[in-house]
C-alpha cells in the first residue's frame, strides 16, 4: 500500500508533463485529495484483511479474497 502514493504522485506528474500544466494551488488540492482517496483505499483494504483473518482464513488467503472483494470499489475511485 506505500508504494501506491508515489506511483500516484508519478502520475500527476506524468499528467502535468503532459498537459504542459503549471503547479497551481488548485493542483496541489487534487494532490492532496488523491493522497486521501489513495490512503483511504489502504485501510478499507486492510479491514476487510482483518475481518477474513477473525473469520478464520490464512494470511495469504484472507489477503487474495479481500483483494478480490474490495478490488472493483477502489478501480472505481
């Protein structure tokens, strides 16, 4: 999950390369709101982990099948 940040942040990099887009205010809002969604995701992620792994499931098990469950919801933020 800390690797997602800075490939987020190559992204917006990427973007603003280009786009030829100037480091504004406002794109330093959409950097910090993508920090949050990114962050956000991570722990939704990791308490579905959670809760496979109080259910009974191995590590590695509990890691694919919430991977598989909270996968569609993050592609779609």
């Amino acid at each position: 999950m800390l690797f997602s940040i800075p490939l987020a942040l190559v992204g917006v990099v990427a973007g603003l390369l280009l786009t030829g887009t100037n480091i504004s205010v406002m794109v330093l809002i959409g950097v910090i709101l993508l920090v949050g969604v990114v962050v956000n995701n991570a722990i939704v992620l990791i308490d579905a982990v959670n809760r496979l792994r109080r259910a009974g499931f191995e590590k590695a098990d509990a890691l694919v099948r919430a991977g598989h469950i909270r996968l569609r919801p993050i592609l779609m933020t």
